[in-house]
C-alpha cells in the first residue's frame, strides 16, 4: 500500500522557545548586541512566534519578514554577522525537517520569508547608514555657511568625520570630476589616496551591468542628472562598481547636491557603502535553498521555474524530452552499506545522468532517490527507446566500493512533447503518470505517457484523494454481507464492506473501494476506527445470529492493514470498547504478506491468535508455500482469493482450473480448516462450490450488503437487501 499522502509540514510551532535560544546564542556569539541577554531572548521570541504566524497563515510571508529584518536593525543589531547568525539559525531550525518530511510549500513560503527578512534588514540597515549619513552630511556643509568664528572648528569637525567615516564619500564638481574623497573610498575602490582627485567618478561605476535585476539599471549619469535638475532631492540606488584592479564590488550609493551660499548648485556629494558580503550571503542563501546540497544538482524547485522558462521559449515547432527517473531498491544501498555509501552512489548517478544527457539539458534531483532529466529537443531527435536505453546504459555500470560493485536499474517515465502543447504543471504530471506505470509494471521498465489511458487514471487518483474526506462526512460507510454456510444456506457471520454513495448518485463497491483506499494511504488509517465500529455492532450480531457460537464478524484485512504494527492493539481496544469476547471475531490477513513478512503480518497473525481473537488467510491462491503456512499456524479460515482459485466457479473457468480447485477445497478442509469463497454472483456458482466442498461463500447471489441499522436482515436471503 502507498504511503498516506504527506499533508503540508506545519512550522516547529512546538520548538518556538529552543529556535528562539538557538537564535539568541547564534547572535550574541557572532556580534556584540548592547542589550541584556534576557532583552534579547524575550525579543527574539516574540519575533520567532511573528515568523510561525507567517509560515502558517494564507498571507504572503514577504511583508512579515521584511517588518522582521528592518526590526532586528531598530533594535541594535546593526553588526553585519548578526544577519549571518540570524539566516544560519533560522534556516536550521525553519527548514530542517524538509528533508524528512518533504514540503514544497513549507519550503517556498520559508525561502520567501527568509530572503524578505534579508531585504528588509539591508533596507532597514540602508536607513540606519544613510540616516547617520546624512545626519553627518548636514553637519558638513552646514558648518561651511556658519560665521567666521566657528569656521575651523567645523571644518576640524569635518575632517575627522570625512576621514574616518567607514562609509566611502566623494565630493564632485558638476561634471562629475573628483575634488576629493576619504580614505575610505580608496579602499573600496582599490585606488591609492590622492590618485582619485581630477578623475571622472562615473568610470567606476559598470556602464551596462550583467545583473539589472540585483541592482539598478541603466548609466549612473541620469541619477546625477535628475538631481542636478531638482527632479529628485537625493537618489538614493545600488550599483556594481568597478575596482582599480578590476574586481567588482556591490554598492549603495546616496547622491545629492550641495549649493553655494547664493543657492546655486556648487557640488555633488556622493557616499559609497559597500555592500559585497551582503549581496554574496544573499547569492549563497538562493544557491542553498535551490540546489540539492549533496549532488550540486538542481532541486525540485529550481527545475520547476527552469521546466516554466524552457517551455516559455520554446517555439512551436521545438519540443522537449522530460524523463523522470527513479532508482530501483535504492534502499537496499542504504540498509547494506550505510547511508555513506548510498549518498556516494547518488552522487555517481548525478554525474551519470548529465553526461548522458548532453549540454542542452538540465539535470536535477527532485526526490530521495528521483532525478528529473530536461532536455531540450534538437531538430531531429532520438527516439524515446534510444534514450531511455542510453540512461540505463550509464546507470548500469557498477560503482566500485573497495572490491565490491553496486549496481542500480531506474524506473523511467518519459514524454516528449511541443513546447507549447501543455504547461509545465501538467508536463511534469504526465511524467510522473508514465513512472508509475513503469514502476507497476516491475523493475528497470520505462513508460510513455498516453493520453488515452490519462482520464481514467486521473479519475482513480482523484476518487483516491478524496477518499479521506467521504469517510469524514459520512458518503463511505460500513455495510454488513452475509457469510453464509453453503451446506444449509444459513447465515453464520458477517462480512463488513465499505460503500461509498458519492454526491454524484455513483455507488462505488467494496472492492473498489479498498483499491482507492490502498492507493490513498487511507486503508491503515480506516482500520482502528472501522474496527471500533464494527465490532460495536457484536450484540446486535449475537441478536441477528442467534444460534451461531463461531465467531460473528469476520475481517478481510489488505496487504497494508495486515502488515500494520499497531493492528493488535487496534483490536484489543475495539474489543475493550465493545465489551465483547475476542473469539466472537475474525481477522483474515493477506496471504501475501504474511509469507512475505511485510511489516509485522507474520507476528500480527500468532498473537491476534495468542489472544484468542480467531484468525484467517485471505486472498489465497494454494500455491505449496501458501498450504505449508496454512499447516504451520492456527488459522481457521482460508478464503480463496477472488481471482484465480477463487474464479473457478464460473462459466468461463477452465477445466484444469476447476479439478485443481476442487483438490485444494478438500485439502484445505481435510486439514480442518473451513475453506470460503466471495463474490458468488450465480446459482449456478453456488452449487458448484458446494459441490465442491467449500464451507462458506459471500456474494450477491445471497442478496446485496445490509446496512448497519437493519442487521436483523442477515437472515434473510432470499430476497436482495440494500444498503439505504
């Protein structure tokens, strides 16, 4: 059975005061904060519950986190590792759990507010500079106008100021020549003191910039341009700037104008911050949270904005290859040699995937062990056989551990399609469609999407998604089928089924209602309130049955439901509840996965017999490991499975089938066990399984499920009862 689907990860709500301490100490050791220690952790944790709320609301995380950075600058923590500290914790603490418990959404709303906390701190940091620069600007040329007596101690004033200031300051005439700078500029700009004078300071700056989007674009020109002509008092940009060396470094840049004391323009001052390391902790931030740390690879969100752009471009009549790639019994790596070795070989497979992919290609890792494969088409490309076998070429040289070779199959969905002929969404859907027919289908096996197969594969997951919510409200119910003894056509116990009345007046059965449920996840998650349920209707049963002293209920668990480690409690508890005696029920677990030890089948089998509730073997076929289970253990029951031995009784069975069934009925039944089938449809199935010899059959032949509030009809079967 699948794995119930992963429901969105929920913030660490319940670790707010351990990621406010961690939070606390990563700052304090990394900067000097002037506040008590208590100040700080009481802050910081009303900050990290701010943070929860976003994560957990329907908002937009974005203005919550830029509040939050231009906040910490507020309140003192001005030293630029306190950024650094406060990115490194909250990312552990916000974005640990990922991994384990993937969560796309969780992961794109915390890189969200994580990256709107960066902005908002340098903004607020910008103000913080900018506001003292000012403040220091003002003081400046303020004191260039003031009376002859306080001249030189202004000016004094000034030079200390304009000497130490770690901000870089520049003073231009009108055409943009320097008349002069700090020591504080030459040092950003790599450029000797004293040989800045007389130079343009535009050539500094990046006339056409790689990157308009990090900063801003266009000549720096027009910035000096508008002030000069009063459209814009001071401007205020970030830029990249050009070092004397020819390195380059990010910059914010506050540019206004000084006049004359006849209130003509007389200079431009221009103040230089530089802003390298935080532009790079910004650059290292995105590559982590998009990139696979182990591979290098791209992650799954980083390839699904790559799938977006490369269909955007593409033209009509290109088209692109998406092949999703799962490795087979990848987790036998990981159990035998240990995860060291695991994460090795998924490295291996990384690189392997990009050289077989070729340059117009994007290789990326989207899951545990799932890799997506882009490639964009040339004009007359492979077909899809030659590449799926290039791709199992690759993966299928051993990688060498010591002397010893591990080798991997994938699973492969594949399509290719026009760029145009659907959205990146719904191309990666039918990807992932083609891979879980390959997977269904066995090992190292590839799959194409078809369209023709897509709506009712779509209907069969999204009945499967819903199947939670229609036991919630009610439309999936437990109704009750008759085990009827065929010697007599007496009613001995009941059989609860599931029926499932949709909205839409479609009636979906007990089989196909436990394929749903299967698929969903939902098969062990129905089994402990189902059991509560079901055995609660045990006197009833003991009224309805009068007479019967076998077991009343009897259960037909699933592979999933069988191999549950909590199933025993979940039947003593139902028994506890119930007030009814253990042997009063009957437990039939999956023949499969008790041969197969799935889970804990095997063990749930002795001890649901150990405490006396009375077990049975479903879904059997009589093969010779299955009939040396049934003569080691205690079960009473044996239900052939409904396909195969379980098929014998209709028209269009075989005769080797039929003689080889009546053997196995009378094996199973000459060992003293009661040998049952299900899903009889005709009179004429009825007697041939009597004459058989089976024990007990179910089916419509004996009328239609009855509902839970009218088990006194158990009785009677000559007539259908239905379930409403």
């Amino acid at each position: 059975m699948d794995s119930q689907p992963v429901q969105p990860t929920p913030p660490p709500v319940s670790r707010r005061e351990e990621l406010a301490r961690a939070w606390t100490a990563s700052t304090t050791s990394a900067s000097y904060i002037p506040r008590a220690l208590v100040e700080i952790e009481e802050l910081l944790l009303e900050l990290v519950d701010e943070l929860l709320d976003a994560l957990a609301g329907d908002g937009k995380p974005e203005r919550v986190g830029a509040r939050i950075g231009a906040r910490l600058v507020r309140e003192g923590f001005i030293d630029p590792t306190a950024l650094q500290a406060t990115i490194d914790s909250l990312t552990q603490g916000l974005l640990g759990d990922v991994e384990r418990t993937p969560d796309n959404e969780l992961a794109r709303r915390t890189v969200a507010l994580l990256g709107a906390l960066s902005a908002g701190y340098a903004d607020g940091l910008r103000s913080y500079t900018l506001t003292q620069q000012e403040q220091v600007k003002q003081a400046l040329f303020a004191a260039m106008v003031r009376t002859e007596h306080n001249l030189r101690a202004t000016e004094n004033r000034f030079r200390e100021v304009f000497a130490s200031s770690a901000v870089g300051i520049a003073i231009t005439d009108l055409n943009g020549l320097c008349v002069e700078s700090n020591p504080a500029l030459s040092q950003i700009l790599a450029c000797p003191p004293g040989q800045l004078a007389g130079r343009e300071l535009y050539e500094f700056f990046l006339a056409a910039d790689d990157f308009p989007a990090r900063g801003t674009p266009g000549d720096v020109r027009d910035a000096y341009r508008r002030v000069l002509a009063g459209d814009d008092e001071r401007v205020h940009e970030q830029r990249r700037m050009r070092k004397e060396n020819g390195e380059t470094v990010w910059a914010f840049l506050a540019i206004s104008l000084v006049h004359d004391g006849a209130g003509d323009p007389a200079f431009f001052v221009t103040m230089v911050q530089d802003n390298s390391d935080q532009h790079l902790l910004t650059e290292r931030l995105a590559d982590q949270l998009l990139t696979d740390v182990l591979t290098g690879l791209p992650n799954r969100q980083y390839f699904t904005t790559t799938l977006e752009s490369t269909l955007g471009m593409a033209g009509p009549e290109d088209s692109v290859t998406l092949c999703l790639v799962n490795l087979d019994g990848f987790a036998a790596v990981n159990n035998g040699y240990g995860h060291d070795v695991g994460d090795r070989v998924l490295k291996t497979v990384a690189q392997r995937l990009k050289q077989v992919a070729g340059e117009r290609s994007v290789v990326a890792r989207i899951g545990p062990d799932e890799f997506a494969v882009l490639i964009e088409d040339s004009a007359d490309p492979p077909v899809l056989d030659d590449v799926i076998g290039a791709i199992n070429a690759e993966l299928a040289e051993a990688e060498y551990i010591g002397d010893r070779g591990i080798g991997l199959g994938a699973s492969i969905g594949a399509i290719r399609c026009r760029g145009d002929e659907m959205p990146a969404a719904e191309l990666f859907r039918a990807a992932d469609t083609a891979l879980r027919t390959a997977k269904a289908t066995g090992r190292r096996q590839w799959a194409g999407f078809h369209l023709r197969d897509d709506g009712p594969t779509r209907t069969r997951h999204a009945l499967a998604a819903e199947l939670p919510a229609a036991w919630e409200n009610g439309q999936l119910t437990v109704a009750y089928e008759p085990v009827v003894r065929i010697a007599d056509e007496h009613a001995v116990a009941a059989h609860p089924v599931l029926v499932w009345e949709r909205e839409d007046g479609e009636t979906l059965s007990h089989r196909n209602c436990v394929a749903l449920a299967e698929r969903s996840g939902m098969s062990v998650q129905l089994g402990p309130p189902m059991l509560i349920d079901v055995c609660g209707r045990l006197a009833e049963l003991r009224s309805a049955l009068a007479g019967e002293s076998g077991a009343l209920l009897r259960l037909q668990l699933t592979r999933l439901q069988s191999g549950d480690g909590d199933l025993v409690r979940a039947v003593q508890r139902a028994l506890e509840e119930a007030g009814a005696r253990p042997g009063q029920l009957e437990i039939g677990l999956d023949t499969t996965a008790v041969l197969e030890e799935y889970g804990d089948a095997r063990d749930n089998l002795e001890t649901l017999d150990g405490i006396g509730v009375s077990t049975g073997l479903c879904g059997f076929q009589g093969g010779p490991r299955e009939l040396a289970l049934v003569a080691d253990t205690a079960v009473r029951t044996v239900t052939l499975g409904v396909d195969g031995a379980g098929a014998a009784g209709r028209e269009t069975a075989g005769e080797v089938l039929r003689a080889e069934t009546e053997r196995l009925v009378r094996s199973i039944v000459a060992g003293g066990r009661e040998c049952g089938v299900i899903d009889v449809r005709t009179e004429a199935e009825a007697r041939w399984w009597a004459a058989a010899g089976v024990t007990t059959v179910q089916g419509s032949v004996f009328g239609g499920p009855v509902a839970a509030g009218h088990l006194s009809a158990l009785r009677d079967l000559t007539r259908p009862v239905t379930t409403g």
